[in-house]
C-alpha cells in the first residue's frame, strides 16, 4: 500500500483514534487537556535545543508560536569601563570603614557601564485556519512527554480530526500533521507572521517564507532571521492565495518549518533554512516522526519515576483539574509530582542540546519582543538551576551547551578582569546576553563572582562521569583562569587580616544603615566566601589528579588557608555579610548565604554539623519573613517565587528535612505552576505570572536529591524520603563517582537498589537500614551501623567497570 496515499491515511487515523482517547498516566508521562489554549501559559511547549514551538490546539484557528534560540536584539559593544580598577581601593577604604552610601555612589559613577542591549524575541506565529463542517465535539489535547509529541484530536461534523507537532533535532524542523478520517474532508489556510520587524509572503504554491530582523529599523537591531514553511498533502491541493497558502480537499498534510539566523553564520541564512525544509519533507512523515522519538527517548527514557497514587481518581483527571485541585488541597498529589518531575527533564532536553545556546530564563520559549529580564542567563542563581538536574537525572549531553557559553565568555571575561577590576584571570558579572558582555552594568550594582559558580558545574560533570579528559582539558583551564581572578580579588580584612572578596553583594538583598536607608554594597558577604573557598577546594583537587603542582597551585592553597570562614551570628544564624546586619528583606527570595549547603556541599549534617544547624535556622527565619516583608515593602510574597521555593526544597532535602522539602514542592506546585506546567514568576500586571523555567528544573533537581545524593564521598540512599511517598522506585537517577542507581521501596522502607559502575574503583552506600551487596548472586558485602549514630548503615566494596550490584535489606534474625 502507498504509505502516503489518502487511503492509508484514513486506515491509520482510524486504528489510532481509540487508543488516542484512552491513554492514561500508567506509564507514560502526559499532559492532557479538554479544551485549547486560551492564552500562553496554556499552550503546550515542544522543542530541539533551537527551534521551539507553543502549540494551542485550537480547533477552527491553530496557532503555533514559533522560537528559535538566536533571534536576539542588540549587537556586541564595549561596556567594560576602562580603567575603572584604580577607584577599587578607594572603594574598599569606604566599606572597611562603613561609608556605604559613599562606596556605592563611587561604584556606580566608576565602575558601572552602560546597560548593553539585548533581548530574546519570538521567532513567529504559524496560523492556521480550518474550514470545518461542524461545531468541534469530543475534544482532547496532549503533550506525550515520552515520544515529545503535542498532540490534538476533535470531531466536526462527523469528521474525526488529528494533529502532531513535534521539533525534530535530527531534522532541524518543527513538523505539523494533519489528518482526518475521511478522504479529502481537510481544508485549510497556513501562513507565517510576527507583530513587526518581519514580512511574510508565498514562495511558489508550497512555500511560505518570513523574512525580518530582531528590532528591524531601530538602533538595536539585531539577528535576520528567516522561517520557511511547506506543505505535503495526501489528496487534495496547495496553492498560494492571498499572502497564505491554501489547502483543499486533502486527507492529510505535513507541514514542515525551519528557520536560520545570521547570529553564527552570516552567509546566506535563507539558503540553509531552504534545504533544511526540503530536506525534511523529502522524508515520509512515519520516518520523521520515529527519528524524532528515537532521538529524543535516547535521553528521557534514561530515567523513571513512581511516587505512588497513579491509580487514585485524581491522577486521571486532565492537567489543569489536578494543578488546581493541588491549589486547594491539604496534601500534594504524588503522581503529580512526579509528572513534574518528568515536566522538568522534558523541557531541559528540549531547551539545550549540544551545538546550541544554553536554556536561557524562558529556556526556549518566548512569545514576546521585549521578555522578562531580557530572557538572558542570570548568574546569580538562574542560569546555574536550570542545570541541577543535569547529572542527577542524567542528562549530561544537555550541559554541553552551557559549557559552551562559559567558554565563550572567557575572552571577554579576560578584557573585564584585567580594565575593570585590574585583575588576572576571567570574570563574569550578574548576567549576559547572546552578546557575551561579562562586565557590570548600571542598574545591577557589582557581583564578580558568577565564573566562580559556573566553574562549580565544570567540577560536578567530572565528579558525575570521571572523564578525566574533560577535566583536564576543558574544565581545568576555565577553572583556572577564574581562580586566577580571585587570587587578585582578595584583599586582607583590616580586623583579622583574612582574606575577603568586595566589593560585592549578597545577591538581590540589602541590609539597613543605621542611620536610614539601606545597603547592598560589602566586603566579604558570605556567598562570595563560599564560592572562593568551594573554588579553590576544587582546583586542589582536580590539580592533584591531573599531576599539577605549580606556582599556581602553591598560591590557591596558600590564599585557601587565609579565606575567611562562613560565619554564625548571635540568633544562631549563618551570617550573609561580613558582619551582623539587619536583613531589608527578612524573607528575601534568595539564599546566597546557603550556597555552602546547595548547590555547595561544605556545609552537611555531619561533616559540619554546627553550620547545618544554622543553616536550618536561617531557612525557618526566610519561611517566617516572606509575608511581613511583602508587607512592609509591598513587594510580591517570595513563597511565591517557583525557583526559590525550588531552590528551598534542595536545600532541605540536603539537611535531611524531608517534610519541608516536600511542603516547599507542595507551595511550588499551588502557588507557582501554571496549567501546562511551566513554573512562574510574580510580575507586575500578570496576575498568573512570568514563566521562568527555573522553577521546573530546580523542582527537578530536589525531587533527586531527596531520593539520592552522593555529595559526601556516598551515595545516600532515600536520604529525604517523605512519609507522604510511602511507595515508589526509581531507576536511572546518577551519582557521583560514575555511578547510575535505581531503587524500590515500600511503607517507607527500602525494598531493593541496584548500583552499576561505568568505572571501576571504590563505591559506599549508606542505607536507611542494614543491606548487603550482592553481584551476580553473591555477596560482596555487608553494611554496618554508621557511626554517625543517625540509624543509616554503611557499606563499602569495590566496584568493577561496567559491573551491576544489587543491594538487599538483611532480614531481621
């Protein structure tokens, strides 16, 4: 049979349409809707690490906003201000001596450039517009995360509709099906559009181009770009119509569309767009669609996830019922949590793959031309979360792009390092843009430290895969370089004469003067000293597995040793400045203070148990001052912010506190996810909120660390566990070491683990209670009582390469 002719069209749709209808949560990881979307944060996302795309699901009127990843505004410039490291220690005498009105005056007028332009903007809009018989009946819309298919299915007029919107990363397009069940019943119109600095017109019967420029005609224009669309039908005709294409009496059609920039390469985008689209409808639509699926299940079928209750009435109910019956419920849905757990690792393999730009604070998808913060990488914070997940719930190839961000920014970090701050090495300040400015800017005071956390990622994707080529040559040299700068950086403290880094802040928040008004401005804040510290350590380490012993590394283990140290104050407190200070915002969204806790790891239960201990105490005094300070300052709640309540759930779960991580998962999911999902943000005149894909993947990343970590030279088993997910079992979660685990437990308790090796060497697992180790039905190993007295049992064995272990609770004598 002609698998393209209308006949087989029809056959297929028909054997399709009931199952299409009764596909449940049991074991696959869906989305689904009654109705289209009526606005964006209803649409469902689809995507390829470039091309992305919003999907509505109307039935008369289909709209499908368009992304691709390097439509920015702006151009690269200069915004370093050269010479600007000669007021520096002018600067430090006014902090030393707590002049701070006087330092940040200085630092603006001095050391701050120009704001840089720049700004993510939507690629398009595809439409299309349906001549259907009938009013739409028997509606359903979904998003298969396992297959990364939008799809939609309705009946009109006795017709039954689909349709399948997939981005395919082996073929470079975002590719639309449409068919019906019966022959030549599918009519419609297709066109391309943008709101302005584009033109939209037919290229032959089957083709339809737009042609613009981000910011077309204003000073800061940026990227051409160009999105070309063509259409196959099974039956039927296309034809150009009126600056459309227009499609009569088909069965079935597959719209293809591509899109190319000059951000990269200047020559000649619409030629590479061009053959992108006729490449890709050249190959019969069965074969894209399974090379799409092949690919992406490559990366998202690596995982799975129970957290019980699949089977109760509330999971079976569509997406938007569940997240608002979440806003009104005392107890959190499990299964929901962990669809968005799945939601997360769907929209990283979507947003960042190898070759790309990394997922930004939209990751992918904007609809706008002027996004939320630009929708750039924001360094303290933002840009680092969406990567958490990215070794626990292996995804390592999708941190590839971030690396490749780093890197590219070093050049420019250098030309920053050396005129603003007078310093070897490379910097990076709070943000960029696709422009790769690294110095800072007026409107966002002065932070240096973000190549100090991104290098943190350099380190954990080594401690995750033991690949000792790319520590040695990739993330030693970027590692270096950024300790360099912080050799420079530091200055003694006049009081203790160690070593401080400042001028700096604790990012986001400012503490009161008292003589009124506030501050940012300090000398040493806690995350600065963290970060060095959690720097320096790393250098060490990576220098003695590579051989290394310089000059370099004699002066990062001398200036390690003269670091200041985290600090406690007189409430029990860990300190976020230099020295005790009253918080502007007592219940302020950021927690940079507790980096050393997550993402750091110095700070543990039992390797620093008085600093946990006031690591928990400043977590409860956030919890406390969120209302009273969106009171006093009528600012938004911060138990409203996705990625802090994200960020709150690692950080308990690193303490150990499942209850709390578990409720700030719960506050996540009432107050700061959308309907299809996407995490948000309070803004001013959006009352549902800003999508920042953060969120997702911060809520990702705790839902792993509740139920593995391995930070402590361990891999902890369960070590969050709340009695709400009283069953469960994962499989393909990793860990340190090289390690990929997979774990089962009942009413609580460990039923089962299974640990394979990629490298061989020494593995410890503690356990919630007394296992054995066994590898191909023998015992290798038997666990003891850890002597941290906290009831966990210890084992260790030597791990083979390649070698699986089982790990079986010992039954009681």
């Amino acid at each position: 049979m002609n698998m393209r002719s209308p006949v087989f069209a029809v056959l297929s749709l028909l054997l399709l349409w009931p199952a299409f209808f009764v596909r449940t949560m049991a074991g696959v990881p869906l989305l689904w809707y009654e109705r289209p979307a009526t606005e964006w944060l209803e649409a469902l996302p689809v995507g390829n690490g470039r091309l992305g795309a919003m999907v509505y699901g109307g039935g008369a009127a289909e709209q499908i906003q368009l992304n691709e990843s390097t439509v920015w505004s702006g151009r690269p410039g200069e915004y370093d201000r050269a010479g600007a490291h000669r007021h520096l220690p002018e600067i430090r005498r006014m902090l030393f001596g707590r002049n701070y009105k006087g330092a940040a005056a200085l630092v603006t007028r001095e050391l701050l450039g120009d704001r840089p332009a720049g700004a993510y903007q939507l690629l398009g809009n595809l439409r299309l517009d349906f001549a259907l018989p009938g009013e739409v009946s028997d509606y359903r819309r979904e998003l298969d995360l396992d297959a990364a298919v939008a799809r939609v299915a309705f009946r009109s007029g006795g017709v039954a509709h689909t349709r399948e919107v997939f981005a395919s990363a082996p073929h470079q397009a975002v590719v639309v099906r449409l068919a019906c069940d019966r022959p030549g019943a599918l009519s419609f119109s297709a066109r391309l559009d943008r709101a302005e600095g584009a033109d939209g017109a037919s290229d032959g019967d089957d083709a339809f181009e737009l042609r613009g420029q981000a910011d077309r005609g204003k000073p800061d224009a940026g990227t051409a770009f160009v999105a070309r669309l063509r259409i196959v039908t099974e039956g039927g005709s296309v034809r150009a119509d009126g600056g459309r294409l227009s499609v009569t009496g088909a069965t079935a059609a597959t719209l293809v569309v591509t899109a190319a920039t000059d951000y990269r390469d200047a020559t000649d985008p619409r030629a590479r767009c061009t053959a992108q689209a006729e490449a890709a409808v050249a190959i019969p639509y069965a074969r894209l669609r399974a090379a799409h699926t092949a690919d992406f299940q490559t990366l998202f079928r690596r995982v799975s996830l129970d957290l019980g209750d699949g089977a109760a009435p509330e999971a079976a109910l569509p997406t938007d019922r569940r997240i608002e019956n979440a806003r009104h419920a005392a107890e959190s849905d499990p299964a929901l949590v962990a669809l968005h757990f799945h939601y997360g690792r769907y929209l990283l393999i979507s947003s960042s793959r190898p070759g790309g730009l990394p997922a930004n604070l939209q990751g992918l998808w904007n609809d706008r031309l002027e996004p939320p913060w630009f929708s750039g990488w924001h360094f303290d914070l933002n840009a680092q979360m969406n990567y958490w997940p990215a070794n626990t719930a292996s995804l390592g190839e999708c941190h590839e792009p971030l690396f490749d961000l780093i890197d590219r920014l070093r050049e420019n970090g250098r030309k920053t390092a050396r005129e603003v701050y007078g310093c070897r090495g490379f910097v990076v300040s709070h943000r960029t843009n696709a422009w790769l400015f690294t110095g800072p800017v007026k409107g966002l005071i002065i932070w240096p430290t973000g190549a100090g956390w991104l290098c943190q990622h350099y380190w954990t994707h080594y401690e995750f895969t033991r690949d000792e080529a790319f520590l040695r040559g990739r993330a030693w040299p970027a590692m270096r370089e950024a300790a360099e700068f912080f050799l420079d950086w530091l200055v003694p403290a006049p009081d203790t004469g160690l070593l401080v880094a400042g001028p700096s802040i604790s990012p986001e928040n400012a503490f009161l003067l008292p003589g009124g008004g506030f501050s940012s401005l300090d000398m040493g804040p806690a995350m600065d000293q963290q970060i060095v510290a959690e720097l320096f350590d790393h250098c060490l380490a990576a220098a003695k597995i590579l051989g290394i012993r310089d000059a370099f590394t004699d002066e990062v283990a001398s200036a390690r040793k003269r670091l200041a140290p985290t600090q406690t104050g007189t409430d029990g407190r860990i300190l976020e400045w230099s020295t005790e200070r009253p918080e502007r915002e007592p219940g302020h969204r950021h927690f940079s203070h507790l980096y050393a806790v997550y993402p750091g790891d110095a700070i543990t239960p039992r390797a620093a148990p008085e600093l946990a201990e006031a690591a928990r105490k400043s977590l409860l005094a956030r919890a406390e001052g969120s209302a009273d300070s969106a009171r006093a300052l009528n600012i938004s709640d911060n138990s409203n912010v996705g990625w802090s309540l994200a960020w709150n759930a690692c950080l308990w779960a690193r303490l150990g506190d499942a209850a709390r991580a578990r409720d700030a998962l719960g506050r996540l999911l009432r107050r700061c996810t959308a309907p299809n999902l996407m995490d948000t943000h309070p803004a001013k005149n959006t009352p549902r909120g800003v999508f920042q894909i953060d969120g997702n993947l911060g809520a990702t990343a705790a839902v792993a660390e509740m139920l593995l970590q391995s930070h402590e030279d361990e891999i902890a088993l369960l070590p969050a566990l709340p009695a709400a997910w009283a069953d469960g079992a994962f499989s393909g979660l990793r860990a340190r070491g090289g390690f990929t685990v997979a774990a089962a437990w009942r009413r609580g308790v460990l039923s089962e683990a299974q640990i394979t090796a990629a490298t061989a060497g020494p593995c410890a697992v503690r356990a919630p209670a007394s296992v054995s180790v066994f590898a191909e039905g023998a015992r290798v190993a038997k666990s003891h009582p850890a002597e941290s007295g906290d009831g966990t049992h210890l084992v260790r064995f030597e791990a083979a390469a390649g070698a699986t272990y089982q790990l079986r609770p010992d039954l009681p004598r």
